[in-house]
C-alpha cells in the first residue's frame, strides 16, 4: 500500500453468540482500527440480540444464511469447534 492510501474497515460478522467470541473476536477487533465486528446471528433471535446490545454490535440477522449472505460482512467468524 502506498503512503497515504486508504485503508479499508474488514466488515466482521459472527455466526453463533458463544462465550468465546468476545475473547477471541470482539475485543481483539476493537484494538484494531481495521477491523470492526458489524453483526451477529444465532439459532435463537433474542440470545443473539441480547449479544449484540452487550458488546456494542450494532445489527443482528434473524439467520446464519441472512448473515453469510449480507454483502456488508466482509469475513464471518464461526466458532465452531
């Protein structure tokens, strides 16, 4: 990247409101001015809100498909294990 060019925010989504996630995402991305963690979708809608309104994500989507599928999301986070 050249001096002065302009970097580019990497749009998070995270599928699944698991404790890990602010661990291992969501404070991690706020130490980074790259990165910003804009949605959250779970298998039960108010879990998945209530994650939202507790770490400052700003959209939750009724459905991992309607998150995967969002245009605005750049990189999903699954903590599958």
């Amino acid at each position: 990247m050249s001096a002065g060019a302009k970097r580019e925010t990497v749009r998070i989504g995270i599928l699944g409101a698991a404790r890990i996630a602010p661990v291992g995402l969501v404070r991690p991305a706020r130490s980074n001015p790259e990165v910003e963690v804009v949605s959250v979708a779970a298998r039960d809608p108010a879990r998945a809100a209530r994650f939202a309104a507790q770490h400052g994500i700003g959209s939750v989507r009724e459905d991992y498909d309607a998150l995967v599928g969002d245009p605005g999301i750049d990189a999903v986070y699954n903590r599958s294990y």
